[in-house]
C-alpha cells in the first residue's frame, strides 16, 4: 500500500515539474513570435508612408519645375569669314629621285658621304681607281702629239713643193701632198676628240651627286669593285621642296577649274590622326583625266617643306582651299534644328521667350553653319535644351558646360559651296542640306577645321558664351 502512495506520488510530482517547464517554454516562444510581427508591421508601414511622400514630393517638384522657365544654352549669331574646303587623301612624292650609279668599271676607293646627308648638285660622292683610266688619257695625249709632229712636217713639205717650178716636182707630187696635210690635220683632231672623251671617263672616277636632295642608305661599301650596270652606289631624294600627289571626287573638278583660273588656290597637307597642319603650298597640276575606275581626279601640289614635316611615301590628309565667304552669318551647328517644314532655330527675344524661325542654311559642317536667310548678326539662338522647349516657351539662359570649344570663324570651314554635291573624300555639301556622315579611308576621326563629316547633335555646344538675358 505505501509502495502504490509513493509511486503515484513520484508520479505526480514528475507531471507538476516537467509541465511547467514546457508550458513556460510554450509562452516564450509565442511572446517572441508576437513581438516579430509587431516590427514586420511597422516596418511595411512606414516603407509605404515613406514612397508615398516621396512620390508627392517629385510630383510637386516635377509641377513646380514644369511651370517654371526652361534653361537653355544660347549663342548670338556673328558675322564672319569662313573658307571652304575640298578634302583628300594623298602621298608625299620626291619631286626628283636619283640612283647614283658609277660609269665607269673600278674600286671604290673611298664613300665621301654619310648616310641621310644633304648634298648639293656636285658634290663628290665617291671615288672609284682612275689608275687605268689616267693611262689611257696620257696614251691619248701622246698619240696626238705623234700626229701633229707629222703634220708639222707635212705641211713644211707642201710648202718647199709649192716654191718649185712644175719642172722640178710634179703636179700630182703637190696634190698628194696636200692630201697628207689634209689627212694628218683629221687625224689630229680625232686625237682631240679621243681626249676629251677619256677626260670624260677619267672624270667618271669621282662620283658627284647629280641633284640637290638627301642622301639614302648606302648600296656598296670601300673596296668593291663596281661596273656600271651595277644597282648603284645611294639614292638621292629631292625633299625640299616635295609633291604630294592627292584625289578628289569628280564632281569637284568644275568648281577647282572655275576657281583656279582666278588665282592659284593653297593647299593644307596635314596628320592622318590629328588636325596639326604640316605644311603650305599651292596646286600645281591637275591630271588630264578622270579615273574611271574610281571617278577621282589625280591632284599634284608643292610644298616648300622647310621643316622637313613631309618625308617621299608618307601619307597625309590634304585639304584645297576652294574659296572664301565673305562676311556671312553664322551660328553653331547644334542650333539648327529640322522640322516637317525644313530647317529652323529657336530665337531668344528680349522677353525671354524664345520663337521658332525658320532658316535657309547655305553651308554646313560639324562646328558651324551658314545661314543665307533668316538670321541677322544680332539675334540670339539656342544651342541646348530643347527638351521642353516650343514656340513662346519662356526660358533662362545659361552658360556653356566648361571646357566646351567654341567656334570662330577660321575654326572651322564650311563643306563646300552650293552645287558640289557631297562625296566621301570631299568636304563639300550641297546648299540647304545637313551633312551627312562620311567614312573615311584612313577612318581618321572628325574634324573642326574643314573636317566636314556629319553634323554634330543638338546636345552639343560650340558656341561663344553669351550672357543671360533671363532672369
């Protein structure tokens, strides 16, 4: 009976102690997650009351913005001098190149130049053995001194056979006289010749440069012996002044025709990756035909080449100068905008409200345009911001980013005058149409300064900084 009492006991005490334990633990796990959705909650409740702020904040922003002026980037129009270009790609080409060969069979004796040396028209060069040629000079020189003695006495015979009666000496003795004067006088003017010509040969030995120009690599070294169908001893280069030979469209050879018989037209040689200008010089031929082939015509102008810019083989970009604009109007590429009706630009009146005007572009390129009609020299134009901008917009002007290039009126040249229709290795655009872009064979990059190939966006700025005439 004890036994029973204690085990139920036992058993009652292990239910009370081990059930609390697990309904406490029941309790704290609930309080936990309770306490984990209270901050979910909160937190998505604030997130939405945040975006919703937020949002009515840019809207009042976006309508504030909205209702207010619209900034713009502005630029007056000028009056300037722009020169249009033809552009091309040519080659420097020596205006004379001479191997320099010996004449004569020998030993060079000695090179009396250096490699890459600038030499004058005969100056010595080299010296080939004259031993053997001398030799033959001084034979010359003694066979004619045999002859004249002969004639000499010859001609004292004749005389001592004309004093004598026919009685004495015979007519016919005379007559064969005279005829050996005759023959021995010949003989000593062949002994003549043949000195002069062994002078000649004797000359040969001292190797004197031709032309003025620069010396080449050398071809034979001291010592060898040289003949004269050999390759030659250097090459010489006539590099100042130097050609460059270039082409341009077909299309383009009326206008040059025109211009050229007016007054000689200056061509600009230039890097193929930059816009540095290596040298001036003036058109000297254009080719008597058209290659069919390509529908080029072949180009070939001087350049004096003082500062030794250009080197025979190098390839150059070349521009020709067709003729200049005098005082036309122009305004930043990025001004002129086009619309269903043609071009037009938004003008900046004393009110700050712009109006659209439309505009006849004469010539065009990536920096500036030439506006025929429309435009006078003080009117003000927007170059950027156009996003919200439209006719009557009230607007705040703005200076230029920093850094941005501005246009001036020998910056950059038009593409070509009206009637050149446009190719790809001119600069020339037909009147009142945009540029259109243009590859170019060397894919060198565009250019400001004649470089006409496309026509910059209406984010871009080349304009002069003009003060704000806004608020």
């Amino acid at each position: 009976m004890r036994l029973e009492v204690r085990r139920r006991t036992n058993a009652y005490l292990h239910r009370l102690i081990w059930g609390s334990a697990r309904d406490r633990t029941r309790k704290v796990k609930k309080l936990f997650k309770s306490i984990l959705a209270i901050l979910v909650i909160g937190a998505l409740t604030a997130a939405a009351v945040h975006v919703t702020t937020g949002g009515e904040e840019r809207q009042r922003g976006r309508h504030g913005r909205a209702s207010g002026p619209v900034p713009v980037v502005a630029a007056q129009a000028r009056i300037a001098d722009v020169p249009v270009w033809l552009e091309g790609v040519g080659t420097a080409k020596a205006r004379n190149t001479v191997t320099v060969r010996p004449q004569v069979d020998g030993k060079i004796l000695s090179i009396d130049f250096k490699e890459g040396q600038d030499v004058k028209r005969g100056d010595i060069l080299a010296h080939i053995d004259p031993i053997t040629y001398q030799a033959q000079l001084d034979q010359a020189l003694a066979k004619k001194a045999l002859d004249e003695a002969q004639l000499a006495n010859a001609k004292l015979d004749l005389e001592r056979y004309a004093k004598l009666s026919s009685n004495v000496v015979s007519v016919k003795t005379v007559d064969t006289q005279r005829a050996l004067v005759a023959q021995l006088e010949a003989q000593v003017q062949s002994d003549e010749a043949a000195i002069d010509s062994m002078r000649a040969v004797l000359g040969y030995t001292k190797v004197v440069a031709p032309i003025d120009g620069r010396t080449g690599l050398r071809l034979v070294d001291v010592g060898n012996l040289v003949r004269a169908s050999d390759a030659g001893i250097v090459v010489i280069t006539e590099v100042r002044p130097i050609s460059v030979l270039f082409t341009l469209p077909q299309q383009d050879l009326p206008a040059i025709n025109k211009a050229r018989s007016v007054r000689a037209l200056d061509v600009e040689a230039l890097e193929t990756d930059s816009d540095a200008v290596l040298d001036r010089g003036t058109l000297e031929v254009i080719d008597n035909q058209v290659d069919q082939t390509t529908g080029t015509i072949r180009l070939k102008a001087d350049f004096p080449n003082e500062t030794l810019q250009l080197w025979p083989g190098q390839f150059v970009n070349v521009r020709l100068l067709l003729k200049t604009l005098d005082d036309v109007v122009v305004v930043p590429t990025a001004a002129v905008q086009r619309g269903p009706d043609g071009t037009f630009v938004y003008v900046v009146g004393g009110d700050n409200k712009v109006s659209m005007r439309p505009i006849k572009v004469a010539q065009q390129d990536d920096s500036q345009s030439v506006i025929a009609e429309g435009l006078s020299a003080a009117d003000i134009v927007v170059t950027a911001g156009f996003a919200r901008l439209k006719d009557g917009a009230e607007v705040q002007v703005s200076a230029p980013e920093e850094g941005k290039g501005r246009a001036t009126p020998q910056a950059s040249a038009p593409q070509a005058d009206a009637g050149i229709a446009p190719t790809s290795e001119t600069a020339s655009i037909t009147a009142g149409e945009p540029a259109q872009p243009a590859a170019r064979t060397n894919d060198r990059r565009q250019r400001g300064e004649g470089r006409h190939r496309g026509r910059k966006t209406n984010s871009d700025t080349n304009a002069d900084l003009v003060p704000a005439v806004g608020p």
